[in-house]
C-alpha cells in the first residue's frame, strides 16, 4: 500500500481504512512508522489507535466457549423437531381456516337460495322466473352476513393458541 506523505501531516489525518490496517498489524514497517510519527502528534489519531489496539487486544484474549460432542446431533434433532411441528401446525391452520372461510359463504348462498325461492313461490309458474330482489331481502342478506362475520370474529379471538416449542 502506497501512502503519500501529505496523508499523515496533522491536518490531513490518515483514513479509518489505513487505521484499521495498521491496528491489525497489515501495515508494512515504514507505513507503520510514519503513522506511529503521526499519532504521537495528532490526538485523535492517537485515541483512535489506542482504541483500535485495545479492540484488537479483547480479541486476541477472547476463547469460545467448547462445544459439546454431540453438539451437531443434538442441533439436526432440534431442527427436525422445529419443522415437524411447523409442518403440522400449518396443515391445521389450513385446514380451519379453509371451513372457516367457506362456512359463511355457504350459509349466505343458503339464505340467499332461501330468499329467492320464497320470494318466487307465490307467483304463477306459467311466466318465466325474473330475479328480482327488494331492499328488504337485501338489508336482510347484509344483516345476515354481518352476523356470520361477528360469529367468525368471536370463534377466531376464543380459539386456543398451539403450544410453541
């Protein structure tokens, strides 16, 4: 790595890049000289190298902890576990939540097939059926799905959560 000189004078301090070279000992000798010159008469520069020396110095000391022998088993049965109990967690899920969607929509069809029939029962079969739907049989078909749609809400809020592992 080639430094001009201009890059050490003390008011053109050096980069963080060349700092963290020459904290972790990249630096070739005379680089590491002439940064060290630099140090010694900029302040930050010197808490800067002071800082990245004790970093680097934590580092060397530190020691992982050991790991246990049947680490890798113990860690592949905890994964395996984890997706088997995802696995089935999420077939549940679909499974409710498919009859919990469909439920309504098919009472609503039901109540809406009721409507009609009754509505198209009094009148003489020799016409050809119109469809024909009031305000009534519509604030009906609201109210009625309005319902569905608060029973859907208690059933969801009182069901029991699945036991996380």
């Amino acid at each position: 790595m080639d430094i001009p000189a201009t890059e050490f004078h003390m008011t053109n301090c050096p980069s963080e890049d060349l700092l963290l070279d020459y904290a972790a000992g990249h630096l070739d000798p005379a680089q590491a000289a002439q940064f060290e010159r630099h140090a010694d008469s900029c302040a930050r520069c010197a808490e800067l190298r002071a800082s990245q020396s004790a970093v680097w110095l934590t580092l060397d000391e530190w020691e992982p902890a050991p790991v246990s022998e049947n680490f890798n088993r113990e860690l592949w049965r905890r994964i395996d576990a984890d997706e088997a109990s995802r696995q089935r967690g999420w077939g549940e899920t679909l499974k409710s939540a498919f009859w919990k969607r469909i439920a309504p929509l098919g009472l609503a069809a039901a109540v809406l097939t009721g409507v009609l029939v009754v509505n198209h029962s009094d009148r003489p079969t020799a016409k050809a059926p119109s469809m024909v739907v009031t305000a009534t049989d519509a604030d009906q078909l609201e109210r009625t799905l309005d319902d569905i749609q608060l029973l859907h809400e208690v059933d969801a809020t009182t069901a029991t959560p699945e036991k996380v592992m």
